[in-house]
C-alpha cells in the first residue's frame, strides 16, 4: 500500500498535462547529491518569494509552526524529506509531487566528496578525518547505504525486512506518490515536462552545485567500488527500475500534438505577463 497521506494528495501523472499551471501546489522532494539545486533554483525563479518555502524535514518536525505560519499557504514546498514526513497531511489536495534519483554509486561517490569540501558540521568533520571505506559504514552514514529507498520507502526501519518486499513498497511510492520522477541524466526531459504541466514562465535550468566528482580518482579502488554496490544494492536495483519507467512516460511527450504544446506556450506567456503587470502596479 503506497504511503497514504502522499498518495491520496499527488496528482497522478496521466493528468499532470492537464494542469491550470501555477494554480497547483507544487511539492519537490529533494534527495541529496541528486541535482537537487539545479531544479530548486529554476523552480523558485517562477514564484515570488512568499510562494515558496523551503523547509526540510528535520526542522519541521522541530517546528511545524514554520508551515502552519507561513503568511499563506506555499505554492511551492521544497526540501529534503522522507515519504513518510507528517509535513504531507498539511498539503492540500490535489499537490504536484516530483523527484530526481540518480545512479547510486556516483551519488554516494558525490556526497563523500561533498562533505569534504563543506567547511564546517559534523558530517563534513567525519567525511574529512574518515577514508572512504570507514565513511561508507559509520552508524551516521545511513544515507550511504540505500539512501534513496530510505527516502522513498513507507518502512522507517529495514531491520528484519526482505530486500524485495522494501523495493517492492519504494515502487508502489514511487509510481503512486509522486506525479512524477526523473534521473540526472534525464533532466532536460524532467524540465520540458515540468514547463508544458506547469506552464513555467522561465523553464532553463542551469546546473548548480556540482562537486567535482572523485569516482575514477585512483583513491576509489575496485574494493571500495564494490562495497558502495553490496550497500546499496536496493538503490541500484530501483534505480534500474525507475529510469526505464520515467523514460516510458517521457516518451508520451512525443505524443503531445502541436495545438497542445502552443496552448501551453501561449498559457505561459499569458502568465508571465500577469506576473510582469502586477509587479509593474506595486511599484507605481
């Protein structure tokens, strides 16, 4: 059963195309060393400041007075957070949900090198002092191992559960929970996909930061290659899963015939134009 307060609120994507555009709330689940950024800073450029709140879950469950007294209700929500966050029962209906994954060696890989280069926290402090192999295993380190299926999975705990029945669930979250989900390597097809639903005013994106990456660095031995992939065996397998299945439903985008893709042109003109003028009648 997908997680239920995410499910019953995500717009499903076979009607995402449909969409009255920055009508809809939208909701960004940002997994780590995922490109996260990249989209965060093309998202926000399209909503004025006190549309958007960025807000992950750590702090909100500190916090939810963060949310709840926001001046009104975000239409974009942003942040690191897990399928099963209590922040999803305070999204109203229907919600515009998405995700970027990417491939699970270079991910860990990018978060090592990181938190080496971040100045100061505690992570960054072990990513420093630690070698690879000792980092990769350290008890506070659970985001390099699965990571992603612990984001997306309705398990807090994967303890005494098979590996199949945790992809399993991460699959029913993924395909139901989320309108929809993209690999880096697929991001230009994530942000055509987000300018047609969303009828985005500015849909470039422009890559941000971007670690230097160490995976062919002679540092990386083969034995520390392959201890990252025992680790994350269920993220890679879901991984596998997930890109052929958001490549699938990129593909239907070639099925979108010229009147729908200037109706949606001609919508996001009309709504940049909306923007301009209400700016231009603050300021006089």
């Amino acid at each position: 059963m997908p997680a239920s307060n995410l499910h019953s609120r995500a717009i499903q994507f076979e009607d995402a195309l449909h969409l009255k555009g920055l009508e809809r709330s939208v909701f960004f689940l940002h997994v780590p060393k995922t490109g996260g950024q990249t989209i965060q800073d093309l998202l926000a450029k399209n909503y004025r400041p006190r549309q958007v709140l960025h807000l992950n879950q750590q702090v909100y469950e500190k916090a939810p007075g963060l949310y709840r007294d926001w001046p009104s209700s975000p239409h974009l929500l942003m942040g690191h957070h897990t399928v099963r966050s209590q922040i999803f029962t305070e999204l109203s209906a229907p919600t515009f949900v998405f995700t970027l994954i990417r491939d699970p060696v270079k991910r860990v890989l990018s978060y090592y090198n990181y938190l080496r280069g971040k100045a100061t926290g505690t992570l960054a402090t072990l990513a420093k002092r630690l070698a690879l192999r000792d980092f990769l295993i350290h008890p506070k380190m659970s985001e390099c191992r699965n990571g992603m299926a612990r984001r997306f999975s309705s398990f807090d705990c994967f303890r005494d559960l098979f590996e199949d029945e945790i992809l399993d669930d991460c699959k029913q979250n993924l395909e139901h929970c989320f309108t929809v989900f993209s690999s880096v390597e697929e991001l230009q097809s994530l942000v055509t996909f987000l300018a047609v639903s969303l009828r985005l005013c500015e849909p470039f994106a422009e890559r941000r930061n971007v670690a230097q990456s160490i995976e062919h660095r002679p540092e990386v031995t083969s034995e520390e290659r392959e201890l990252i992939v025992d680790l994350n065996s269920i993220d890679i397998t879901l991984y596998e899963w997930a890109t052929k299945l958001s490549k699938q439903r990129f593909s239907q985008m070639k099925g979108l015939n010229s009147t729908q893709l200037m109706l949606a042109d001609l919508e996001r003109e009309w709504i940049r134009l909306r923007c301009s003028v209400t700016e231009n009648l603050k300021m006089s």
